[in-house]
C-alpha cells in the first residue's frame, strides 16, 4: 500500500499530488512501476481520466530511467510536452498523466542522457565501471520506419495513442521470449539475449537463437495489427538488425530484480546492421556470425549475402538479409520439421 511520508530520502521516488496531499513512493527493488486506473497495477491513480493502464516507469541500464506512454487515451506529459517515444527522465522533472501531477526525483541521475547517438563503451562511462564478464550475446534492434513523417502528418492525441502501444506491447514480447529492453534510442529498441556456451565450443543452443528470430517476427506481426487498429497516414513498418558476438556484460539494478546491459562493438554493429536494411532495401539484415549460429541457415533461411560499408568500419562488412516474409517461411519450416 501506498504510505505518505514525510521524510524524503535521497533514492529515486515519485511525489504523487493527490486529494490527500503529496505521497513519496520510492522506485526501488524492480526495474519497471505500471501506472494506471486498474488495481493491477504497480502504482494505481484514483483518476478517472487515466487509462486502466497509463504509463510505466522503467530503469535501463544503472539508473537511467525512462517513462513511457502505454497507449493512453488521454497521454503522458513530461514538463508539459506529450510523450510519444519514451522519454529519459531528468531530477525534478514535472509529469502528467490524466489529471494526475507527479514528480520525478533522481538526485544523483540529475540529468539526462544523451540517446541520440549508438551506445559507446566512451559514452557510458557509469556502465563500463560495472561490466564484469565476457559472454557471448545476440543483440537485437528494431526501428520504427519513417517516424519523423509520422509525426509530421498525424494528430498528435493519435500519434501518441498509437506508439505508446507499440512500445508496450513491443516490451511484452521481448519479456516473452526471455529477453528484456536493454536501451532505448529515439523509437528504437535494443535488446539482448545471453547465451550460455560450452567450454569447449561457442556454440548457441537451436532454442536461443529461435528466441530472437521468434520476438522479431512477433514485433513485425504486432507493427502489422496496429495497422488495423488505428487511422495512420501510411503503414507502420519496422526494420531490424541482429548481431551475435561476445561483449562485455555487467549487472545492473538491485539483487532482488538483477538487470543486465553490454557494451562493445558487437552491439554497435547491431545498430549498422540495422541501418543498413534501409540502403539495401530489406527488413533484416543479420551480422555473419548471427547466420552461423542460426539452424539450418544455409538450407531454410531464404536470406542474401550482401557487403555492406557500415559507418565506422574500415572494411566492409558480410551480412545476410532479407524480408520479414522469408523470416516467416522459416520459422514455418523449423516447426513443421
């Protein structure tokens, strides 16, 4: 239950202004908080002009936290601006949801990243101090084409309706195929899945790799229903890129709900990779070593060797790519096996 307080402490809490006065709730010992109007959530509003559910506050990587819109009707306003992709909070930023006023402090996340640019070991000096062990990883990232003309020709009320629902179902799947969001960046989401290797071999389980092919083609099919869901000037599409390949891992958040990030050049390539569908025209593109790691690659997966100049790269780069259909077709086949 939800306490007043009256002695505010230096870790990260909301203060929520309510009919019975300011409420501090702490954000500890989880990575996520759900708020909303349903009793199911993690901080319920007695606000009738809140969605049932609102918004999620989210920690990624150390504490760097994030709120984001879940699809409500009514939006998420951080200092009076509307939230459409998630939004990096900063100390003492001023947050709406419905008719309820909330502040957000941080003190020693005073202020906010910068996520405009492809994560960096340079760039995430707090990161890098806590990095503890080498393993090796698939990342994984998904872009929201076109984003900026979206904004330009759609309401904003439905803009935002429409993202925040994305983003929130877009969490659920990676959640479901045992993964979680490890950095968002603009209206992209990364994500990471750990393989657990043999001492002997660097080999990834048939079932781990499944996991992402899996998740990525569920955020295409979920791009695709929201499609029909909603009036968009143009259809929503995605594009990913998928990279495998070891990377400095390190744990972050409380005991009781670890988190993890990784940093290094096999995510920074994920990033390419993914910027490179759209100068070959594709939805996918997969970093070599990915495709050496997939089942069945060279007899099921439909997709074509290109070489492509990644940004940052000296020489160019192999990678597979294809169509989300042809990612389709080989799931199919795999489970018809």
């Amino acid at each position: 239950m939800i306490q007043s307080v009256t002695i505010w402490d230096e870790k990260p809490h909301i203060v929520l202004h309510g009919s019975q006065g300011a409420m501090q709730i702490p954000l500890v010992n989880a990575y996520s908080w759900t708020l909303g109007r349903g009793s199911e959530n993690d901080i319920p509003l007695s606000d009738k002009c809140a969605s049932r559910n609102h918004a999620m506050f989210q920690i990624v990587g150390e504490r760097n936290f994030f709120l984001i819109d879940l699809g409500s009707r009514n939006g998420s306003f951080v200092n009076g601006r509307r939230v459409t992709i998630p939004v990096s909070l900063k100390n003492g930023d001023r947050i709406t949801l419905g008719e309820t006023n909330l502040e957000f402090y941080c003190p020693e996340n005073t202020t906010a990243p910068d996520t405009s640019t492809v994560p960096t070991e340079e760039t995430d000096a707090v990161a890098t101090a806590m990095l503890h062990k080498r393993q090796l990883i698939t990342v994984l990232v998904v872009d929201i084409r076109d984003f900026t003309k979206l904004t330009q020709q759609m309401d904003e009320h439905i803009l935002s309706e429409a993202i925040g629902t994305w983003f929130r179902r877009a969490g659920e799947i990676i959640d479901r195929h045992g993964s979680w969001v490890d950095k968002y960046i603009g209206d992209a989401v990364m994500t990471v899945w750990i393989h657990e290797t043999e001492k002997s071999a660097d080999t990834v389980a048939t079932q781990d790799m499944l996991k992402v092919y899996r998740a990525l083609y569920e955020l295409y099919e979920m791009s695709n229903e929201l499609n029909q869901q909603f009036e968009l000037p143009f259809q929503l599409r995605v594009g990913a890129g998928v990279n495998t390949g070891y990377a400095m891992v390190g744990q972050m958040g409380t005991s009781e709900h670890p988190d993890y990030t990784a940093l290094g050049d096999t995510v920074n390539a994920a990033f390419r990779l993914e910027s490179s569908t759209k100068q070959l025209g594709m939805d996918v593109a997969i970093g070599s070593t990915t495709y050496s790691h997939t089942p069945y690659a060279a007899v099921l997966l439909p997709l074509k060797q290109y070489s492509v100049d990644l940004k940052g790269y000296s020489a160019p780069t192999i990678t597979y790519a294809g169509t989300f259909k042809e990612l389709g077709t080989y799931i199919q086949k795999l489970d018809s096996e």
